[in-house]
C-alpha cells in the first residue's frame, strides 16, 4: 500500500510539473524590462514583457504584443530556450504514459514485473531530463535578457517553468525510487496448471512422490 502511495504521489506530481512546463511554455511573461520604476513606465507605456515567442508593451488600457517570427535574427538564448522547453513539453508524453502502465495498481495480460520496472525506470528519466531541460531554459533566458535589456522583474511565467520544473524533478526521483528494487521471478507457489483429464487444477510442480513413481 505504501509503494503504490509513493508511486501515486510521484505520478501526480510530475503531472502536475509538465502542466506548469506547458503553461510556461506557451505564455509570453517571462521577464519584464524597464528602464525606471514600474509606475513611471506604465503611465509612459514603456513596461515591456518578453517570452519565448512575442514581445508586448503593457499599458493601463491595453497590452500590445508583436510576435518573433525572424528565428534568424533572435538572439542565441531565446532560441535555445523556445527548443529545450518545446523538447521537454515533448518528452512529457511518453514519461507520463510509461509511469502508467508500470504502476502496481495496473496489471496487463503476460506482462511480468521486470517490464514494469524498465517502464518505470525509463519514464522517471524522462521526467528527469524534462525538468534539467526547463531549468537549463528558465534560468538561461533571464540572464540573457538582462545582458541585452534592461531587466526589471521575473514574469508569472517563468514562476511557472521553475515550479513546474522542480515537480517533475521530484516526481522522477520518486518514480525511480519507488521502482529501485531487483528485479525478482515472479513466485509460483501459487501458480496453478489445469487438467483436461481431470478438470482441476493442479499445483505446477509434480509432487516429489509421483516423479519417482515414474521413474519406476
């Protein structure tokens, strides 16, 4: 009961790490530039907030944003940014289908332990990889907007990325853990074979006495 708790807990949580992953992904409030206080350059129009795939300008009455279409002319982070997070948006799928199928509370026909544990395994690397390719994004981008503008604020945004990030960095560390055991046969003193003369069931192994007989 504890096992599949912790392999609950570590599902959910990397559930949860790829939804914020995803949100910090596709919004654009990464880090907000401006040159004075948040007051001056809202009343001048001059508060700016940047992400992945457009630039806007927040004003009292309206936000105004233009998008990056030239991926030739973005600077080098903002490009490398946008391919880790879209990678690691990516690698959630087959982590979280991987994590389901190896749970204990989800059993296949002909399908033994050890494969639920290589999906395991495998799944929580996923997970692992997803969260250092977020972290590697989220703290890259924020300090190449501060070399090239000025920076003022972190966004919601990238608020997203470091807590979805840190989910699923602890969810694969708990998938793994939870999944860390041998690999051991599966037990058959309780396996049973049936009969057709008979029409019982039988204990797989012969008893000791009838192989003898046999013998005879």
């Amino acid at each position: 009961m504890a096992l599949v708790c912790r392999q609950l807990t570590g599902c959910a949580a990397s559930c949860a790490g790829w939804v914020g992953v995803i949100v910090a992904t596709v919004t654009n409030d990464w880090v907000r530039t401006c040159d004075y206080t948040v007051t001056t350059c809202v009343r001048m129009d001059e508060l700016g907030s940047r992400g992945l795939w457009a630039e806007c300008v927040i004003s009292p009455s309206l936000s105004h944003c233009v998008a990056l279409n030239q991926i030739l002319s973005l600077p080098a982070y903002v490009q490398t940014a946008r391919a880790l997070m879209i990678c690691a948006c990516l690698l959630g799928l087959p982590a979280m289908m991987l994590v389901i199928m190896s749970m204990s509370c989800i059993r296949l026909q002909n399908d033994p332990s050890a494969n639920k544990v290589r999906r395991a395994r495998v799944g929580g690397a996923l997970f692992i990889l997803m969260a250092v390719c977020a972290i590697v994004s989220t703290v890259w981008f924020p300090i190449g907007s501060y070399q090239n503008e000025g920076l003022m604020s972190f966004g919601f945004s990238l608020y997203a990325g470091w807590i979805g990030a840190s989910l699923c960095l602890v969810g694969g560390f708990m998938i793994l853990c939870c999944h860390g055991n041998d690999i051991r046969p599966p037990s058959r003193e309780n396996s049973f074979y049936y009969s057709r003369q008979r029409g019982a069931a039988a204990p797989i192994d012969p008893p000791a006495n009838h192989a003898k007989s046999a013998m005879v």
